[in-house]
C-alpha cells in the first residue's frame, strides 16, 4: 500500500500544476468558437449573393437568364400583397403534410408489422422490396391517366415515395434492436406491449428517423415533379406559368421556396430527433 | 452472521436428473440439486460447461431435455430474477426508468419510483436516478442492473458471471454489496463465476459442473465477512483446482481414465 501511494502523488501534483493555467472561461470559449462557427459558414453564401447582386446590376446577366436577388425579393413582395403567393405555399404544403402523412403512415405500419411478426415478413417483404426498385416518378404518365391533374395524382405519388425510406428503416430499426435487450425485457416479465413500448419502438427510433429524414427529401422532390407537370394551383403551378410568361425571377423565387421548405421540414425533423434521442450519445447536449 | 437471515423469503429450488440437448450436443447430462431457501450457492467449471446452460433453464428462459426443476415454497410475485454478465440496461432509459423496469407493473407509478429510489440508495447510486445509463462506468452499470434485479424482492436471485468485466476493486466491493444485500433480503442466490476464489468469499456451498453432471459439491462453513487470505479458504481452492487440473489430464487421456 505505501508503496503504491508514494507512486501515485506525483501524477496528482501534475494535475494540480495543469489546472489553474486555464483563464478564459470555458462558456466564453465555447461562444466564441460557435460565433466564428456560425460566421464561416455565412461567409461565402453571402459573398455569392453579393457578386450575383452586383454582377446583374452591372448588366454581365440578362434580366431573362437570372435576376438580381433583390428582383427576386420584390416580386416575392409583389404576389406576397396579391394574396397569390401564400395561396400557393398553402396549396403546396397540404399536399406535402397529407401524403406525407399517408405514406409515412403505411410504411410505418407494414414496418412494425413486419419487423415484429415473421409470418407478416415472410408473405409481404418480398413482394415490397421489388416494387421498391420501379422508380416512382417513372409511374407520372400513368397516375395522371388515372387520376388525371386531381388532388388524387399528387397524393398518391408523394405517399409513394415517401412510403419506402420509412418502411424499410422501421422494419430494420426493429429488427436491429439488441437482443439480449429483448431477452432482458422477457425475463423481467413485461408483456407483448410493454416490451415493444420500452424496449423495441424505442430501440428502433434511432432507425426510423433515418427514414422520416430521408422520406421529407423525397416528398419535395416528387412534389416538385408532380406539381411541374399536372397541376392547377401550388408553387409548382406558379413556376411553369411564369415561366410561359417569362417571369424569371418568379421561377427562381419558386425554386428558392421550395428549397426554403425542405431545409424547413429538415430542421424541424432534427429538433424532433433531438428532443427524442437524448439518450443517444450523439445526440447528447455537451 | 450467515444465520441472521431470514429463510422464509427465499425459494426453496429442486433439480431432478436435469438434463439439456442441443441437437446431438448433449450440454447437461443429469444435474441433481437441492438448495435449501436462503442458501448462496456458487457454480463453478471450465468455460463451456453449461453453467449459463443451467442458470437459464432456472430462469425459464429455456426448457430442460430431461428432468424437473421445481421452485418450492411460496412462489410470490418477486419470483425469479436473472442478473446477466452484461448490464442489458436499456440505453433509452434513465437510471431510475431501468430499475423500475424490475418492480412489478401492478404498483402505482408514484410507489415503483419511490421503491426504484430506494434500491438505487442500497447499491449506493443516491442521486444519479436522472443519469442515462451511457455516462456510467462499467461497475456502476452493474450496480443498476443488480438493483433492478433486487426491486421485485425476488425469492431466487440468479447471478451469471456479473463480475467478470470489473477491475478487481471494483469487484471487491460489488462481492461486499451482494453479500450484504443477500444478508438483508434472505433470497437465495445461485452465482456463476469462473473465479474460485470468489466463489469461496461469497458461497455457502460451491458445485463444479463437469461433463455434464456435478463433480464436486463443497460446503464452505466459514464465518462471514471472509478474508481472502483467510488460510481454510486457500486449502479449500487448493482442493477444487487441484480436481480441475486433473480433470484436464483425464480430459487428455480418456483412455486412462
Ligand atoms: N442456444 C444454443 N444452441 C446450441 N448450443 C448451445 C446453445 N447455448 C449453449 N450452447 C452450447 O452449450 C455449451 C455450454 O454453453 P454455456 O453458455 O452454458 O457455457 P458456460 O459454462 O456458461 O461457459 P462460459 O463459462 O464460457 O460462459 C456450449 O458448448 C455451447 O456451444
Ligand atoms: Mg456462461
């Protein structure tokens, strides 16, 4: 025992030596870092906005090729006091929520069913990882024979695509969670329903919002699509009559739109993630 | 200090010619055992011997070939309780979630934390009830899956080599905490270990499975808390290793033997 003490003092001495030298105050540091973090990454988009500004004023770009982004703004501020623009953005994002909402839901659903029951998996997985390789756009001409430009024909297309990414990330999310946890679960005697509210839906969350993640991305995109070919109203509808009537900066407000309600649904998405997963270290608050 | 126990909480456990195939792999050949309520009995045999093999038929987790298993006396709602050689804590639970996964869902929410939180005080982790299982250290994580194991009050607490991953402090002291608890609660403990000397601090009574069937079964009537360097504990370890360096030879001469 004496020994081994004499041989630990100087490690600790060490350490006492180390700490007082650190002055600036951790919080202070942290802010400044995450200031410079936040400020990097502004810089450049900034920068771009100001030489696209700059290079369209000066007449390097034709007005009908790309317009000055303070051109774009006003016409933004324009249809924004016509009624128009929010009209669309309502349109576009019901159709977003709803087949989100629809496809989303029946992945979700064959997911869990398929992740918990053998017999479900053995009848239906196969049958849906072939489906899964038709693209689903490649499907546009045949919706719109169906359900010509209705409601019908977004719907069911953006179901579609958002069915698969969460379909296969529940049905891999529930099949990766850790056995020995479920062994666990049983031994400690929880019934069907309390082992896959404690132990499997949450081992496999991790998992599913991969595939909510993935699912929004697809969402817009097929939106983007649908509304561009076969549609009467929305942002996409917007885009292609300004562009028969050569409104280039309303096209390129659309297309900066739609771009702002993905990082939107994203965003969104995260923090839902975030607020879920705290559990999960790389989620963890530092 | 072994009789200050009460018997009448622990699980009185029966095996009867208990026996376990795995295909042609015959694991268990007849495993014969009684263990009176409230008794500690330490498993001990080479790796691969079927002691997990044996500790999961007495927790149901698995049917015997052959024979019976009977838990005696006043089956109450505590039961059975399995403590495994990794923590299994659920990572999306907080410390106080995971013990609470032992008491019984039929209590009231307010009544299983208040119970969770007592038991976290007994294995001495007051106050990390809100930690999530992540930041823990290694013994600590046992600490907490050893008081999920105790929240139900279980009658027979089975032990699977809980220890094996600590550094040897570490084990030291969770040998004391299980040893005291075990004094309090009077449950009967079955611990698998591949440490004999362990084995020998903690057990009324050590069996060594081999081939399949009980090869030694030896009483350890010493006072408690004991010592390590306690010199009829080192001729009782001399004597089990002594069989199972012999065992080895036999095993390299089958003919011989
Ligand atoms: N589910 C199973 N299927 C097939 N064989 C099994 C199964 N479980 C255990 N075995 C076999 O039974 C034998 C005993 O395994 P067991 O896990 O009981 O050993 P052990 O004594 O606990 O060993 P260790 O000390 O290394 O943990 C091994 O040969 C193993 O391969
Ligand atoms: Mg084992």
């Amino acid at each position: 025992m004496t020994t081994s003490t004499s041989g630990v003092l100087p490690v600790e001495a060490q350490q006492d030596e180390a700490a007082p030298r650190r002055e600036v105050p951790t919080w202070l540091k942290v802010l400044q870092v995450r200031v410079a973090d936040a400020g990097a990454g502004w810089v450049l988009p900034i920068g771009l906005l100001a030489v696209w500004e700059a290079a369209a004023r000066l007449g390097f770009m034709a007005e009908t090729i790309l317009p000055a982004p303070s051109a774009v703004l006003l016409a933004a501020w324009t249809l924004l006091l016509k009624g128009e623009l929010f009209t669309h953005i309502g349109v576009s994002g019901a159709r977003a929520l709803a087949g989100f909402a629809v496809g989303g839901l029946i992945g979700f659903g064959l997911g869990l069913a398929n992740g918990l029951s053998n017999v479900s998996r053995k009848f239906t997985d196969t049958t849906l990882q072939m489906t899964r390789n038709v693209p689903h756009l490649a499907l546009v001409p045949l919706v719109i024979i169906w359900f010509g430009i209705d409601e019908g024909a977004k719907l069911f297309l953006v179901a579609l695509g958002v069915f698969f990414p969460i379909y296969v990330n529940t049905l891999l999310g529930i099949l990766t969670v850790d056995p020995q946890l479920v062994e666990m679960g049983r031994a400690y005697g929880m019934s069907n329903a309390t082992l896959f509210r404690r132990v499997l839906l949450p081992g496999a969350l991790p998992s599913i919002f991969v595939g909510v993640r993935y699912g929004l991305g697809i969402m817009w995109l097929t939106l983007i699509v649908a509304e561009t070919i076969a549609a009467s109203s929305g942002l996409g509808y917007m885009a292609m009559q300004a562009r028969e009537f050569l409104l280039v900066d309303v096209v390129v407000l659309a297309i900066i739109i739609y771009a702002l309600l993905g990082k939107l649904a994203d965003s969104v998405a995260r923090a839902l993630e975030r607020r879920s997963l705290q559990w999960h270290p790389s989620f963890r608050a530092s | 200090m072994s009789t200050s126990q009460d018997p009448g909480r622990g699980a009185q456990l029966r095996l009867s010619s208990v026996g376990r195939d795995f295909g042609a792999n015959t694991v268990l050949r007849g495993v014969d055992l009684q263990v009176p309520a409230g008794q500690f009995v330490a498993i001990i045999g080479r790796s691969g011997c079927g002691k997990s093999t044996l500790l999961r038929l007495l927790a149901h987790l698995d049917q015997p070939t052959r024979g019976r298993i009977s838990l005696g006396a006043g089956e109450a709602a505590g039961g059975t309780r399995l403590m495994f050689q990794e923590p299994r804590l659920l990572p999306w639970a907080r410390v106080i979630g995971n013990v609470e996964v032992g008491v019984s869902d039929a209590n009231l929410p307010a009544s299983r934390r208040e119970r969770a939180l007592g038991l976290l005080v007994e294995v001495g982790l007051a106050g990390r009830e809100d930690d999530w299982p992540g930041v823990l250290s290694g013994g600590q994580r046992q600490r907490v899956a050893l008081a999920r194991a105790l929240a139900s009050r279980p009658q027979l607490l089975l032990l699977d080599e809980p220890l094996g991953a600590l550094d040897a402090l570490t084990r030291i002291e969770m040998q004391r905490l299980i040893e005291r608890l075990w004094l309090d609660q009077g449950f009967t403990a079955v611990l698998v270990t591949h440490d004999v000397s362990e084995a020998l601090t903690l057990a009324d009574r050590v069996v060594l499975i081999d081939r399949g069937e009980i090869a030694l079964d030896v009483r350890v009537d010493l006072p408690r808390p004991r010592r390590r360097d306690n010199p009829e504990l080192g001729a009782l370890e001399e004597q089990i290793l002594d069989y199972l360096l012999d065992g080895a030879n036999k095993d390299q001469a089958p003919a011989a033997a």
